[in-house]
C-alpha cells in the first residue's frame, strides 16, 4: 500500500481546501471559518493553523490543522493519523485537544500518542442541523417576553464569569486564574467579531450563545450557557433562536451544532427550535 502525499498548504491553495471542505460542511465549520478570516500562514495568532493535506491525483482527500491554541482540527476520511502527524509536526507546538468527526479523531489521538493521555473532556456529542427557513421561534421570543441582541461592553465583564462557569461545568477546566484570563479574552474576542448574544429578560441578562464559526450560508452554535438560578423557562432556546432569527435576516441559510448526548435539556432545547440529529462530532480537551 503507497504512502499518500502530504503537503503543506499555502496561500494559493484556498481555493482546493474549500471545495474538500464544503463537501464535509456540517462538520468543517471550525477549519472553513479559521481558514477564511486567518489564511493559511502561521505565526501562532488567533484564529491561524498549520495546514496538511493528503492529495490524490492533485485533489485534496484529507486535511488536518493544528491551531493557534494547540487544537487538532481533522476532517481526514482516510488519512486522519498521516495529516495530523504531519501538521503536528510542521507547527513545532504542543497539542491540547482535538475536534472533528469521532472517528477521525480517535485515529488522530492514537497516531500522535495520545490515546491514553488524561483528558478534561473526552466527548462524542451529537451533530445538530437546522434549515433556518424551518427555525421554529419560542413563544417567549415571539411574544416579545424575552428578547435577545448583542452585549454591550458594560456587559462583558458578566459574560466573562459566565464563559468560565460553562467552562468549568461543560469542559471540566479547572477553577484558576488562568481560566479567568481566558475566558474574558475569549469573550472579548466573540464581540470584536460580533458574534456573541445575550438573552434579557426584561432588563436582566439571563442567558448567553455564540457563533463559534461562522460563515456567509452556514453558522456554528457553540457556548450556550445559562446560569443555574435562570434555567428550566426556555431561555437557552430562545437565545439561540433569536441568534438565529438575526443571521437569517443576513442571508444565513443553515445553522450546525455539536451537544453531549446525556444532556437531555439541551437535546429538548434544540429539537423544540427545529434541530435534528444528523451524526456525531468528537471533541477531546487534554489536561495539562
């Protein structure tokens, strides 16, 4: 059996990753999105990656990206160990996670020798998608009851705690200073590119959604979170309903978004707005 050919890719080579990726779009939504607004170069800013890519005949067939943040991201059908190896080894950093269809991630962490290192979050959640043209708004949202829009800046600060609490219940961080730090960096970064949303209920703050990837047709739900003294009246549904009310306004066509399986508010929020389960996506997060 021949080796496939990796390469690394290159500015000129947008072009070739997006028709591989678009193909793979609901779970692409992280490699498309960092792609697009970074490029391809990598000097270890936000948002950039080292790019590898298996090629048959000159065609793209697998991609794997190791991130800014020590992130593998793979969409790899065949060559998921090859191309993350090889980006891994490109970049010269250290590796914190993986995310991507389960599978593929699975071969990723093995062909680094990571299979058996200790893990935060070890997740193989549910792929959720939605046609925006069958969004159903929540009675609360359509009533004028609640209402949903961008933070303010005034804002931030509260939504920084609430970024390092989700962090804390959902990705099993750890309670530290350096929690704190990123996560107000990571709020702050989601409302430079406006992506964020909060939900009022009346004038109190009451829950929190971003579009943790988003392009001009397709958006990525990520970061839902609603304190505990608020949850059980429908708010993390109506937040991300009015989220997506707003990009439909703008053209968006489609929205995607992963959740644990075991979490069955969740599943009942997102089914009850439209959602449908359409595979899995993995997402592991190593501890340091």
């Amino acid at each position: 059996m021949t080796s496939p050919e990796l390469r690394l890719l290159r500015p000129g080579d947008e072009a070739a990753l997006e028709e591989f990726l678009a193909a793979y779009a609901e779970t692409s939504m992280f490699l498309r999105a960092n792609a697009r607004s970074a490029g391809l170069l990598d000097w270890g800013e936000p948002m950039q990656a080292t790019y590898v890519a298996a090629l048959d005949a000159g065609r793209i067939t697998d991609v794997a990206a190791h991130c800014w943040n020590g992130m593998v991201l793979v969409q790899a059908p065949s060559q998921a160990a090859a191309v993350a190896r090889e980006a891994v080894r490109w970049s010269g950093r250290g590796v914190t996670g993986f995310s991507g269809p389960w599978d593929q991630i699975v071969a990723a962490r093995r062909a680094l020798g990571l299979a058996t290192a200790r893990a935060t979050k070890n997740s193989r959640d549910q792929l959720y998608v939605l046609d925006l043209a069958r969004l159903v708004s929540p009675p609360a949202l359509a009533a004028g009851e609640v209402h949903c829009r961008h933070p303010e800046a005034s804002e931030l600060e509260l939504l920084a705690e609430w970024r390092a609490s989700f962090s804390l219940e959902a990705l099993g961080a750890a309670d530290n200073a350096e929690l704190r730090r990123a996560s107000r960096a990571d709020v702050q970064l989601q409302h430079e590119r406006g992506t964020d949303w909060i939900l009022l209920a009346g004038p109190t703050p009451v829950s929190y959604s971003v579009f943790n990837a988003m392009l001009p047709e397709i958006v990525q739900i990520g970061g839902v979170w609603t304190p505990p003294e608020h949850r059980g009246r429908g708010y993390a549904r109506s937040v991300v309903a009015g989220s997506l009310l707003a990009a439909r306004k703008q053209g968006v066509q489609r929205a995607v978004l992963f959740a644990d399986p075991d979490n069955a508010m969740a599943r009942a929020a997102y089914l009850a707005i439209g959602f449908r389960i359409v595979g899995d996506y993995g997402l592991v997060l190593l501890a340091h």
